[in-house]
C-alpha cells in the first residue's frame, strides 16, 4: 500500500505553495533546489515545510490539497500555525484536519 501526502511550504516571501507527494523529503529537496526553473517556489526560496499530512487514497490528498489551495493567505498562515481558534472563525464551512 502506498502512501500519500498533502505538504505545504512557506516561502521566503510569506507565500504559500500546496502539493501532493508520495515522498517529502524527496519533493522538498526538488523545491530547495530548485531544480524546475518555472516552479512558483524557485524564485521564492527559502523554503519552509510547515505542513505534511499522510493519507492512505490519493483521492483523499487531492481533496485536501484542493481544499487547502482554495484557502485565502490568512487561513493557510493559521492553519501552518496550528492556531485552531482563529482557524475555525476564519471557516465558511467545515474544516477537515487529517490527524
């Protein structure tokens, strides 16, 4: 069975940059790197990796991934800050935290 990953990094301008990998290291050593010249964090490193959820479907991560690149900066900040209270008044809808 493999596994799967919903990862998030925050770049050197504040920004942040949402995938799915099935290995973080590997995907975050190719974002610090910068080996893909057009990739949105090549002329934003720094990187910080401040999220890496796992997930057993793919399915389930491109849900998620979707739903975290649909956040504003502000929700995505919170969420990368694990500040729940202000994250959950920051929600329109229901917030789906994978453990």
């Amino acid at each position: 069975m493999r596994t799967y990953y919903v990862y998030m990094l925050q770049c050197f301008d504040g920004t942040f940059y949402v995938g799915v990998t099935n290995d973080v290291a590997r995907r975050y050593y190719e974002h610090c790197a910068g080996t893909n010249e057009t990739s949105y964090t090549h002329s934003r490193r720094p990187l910080q990796l401040v999220y890496a959820g796992e997930f057993e479907r793919i399915v389930d991560a491109i849900d998620f991934e979707k739903q975290l690149k649909g956040w504003g900066h502000r929700k995505k900040r919170e969420f990368a800050q694990r500040d729940w209270p202000l994250l959950k008044r920051l929600a329109i809808g229901p917030i789906t935290v994978p453990q």
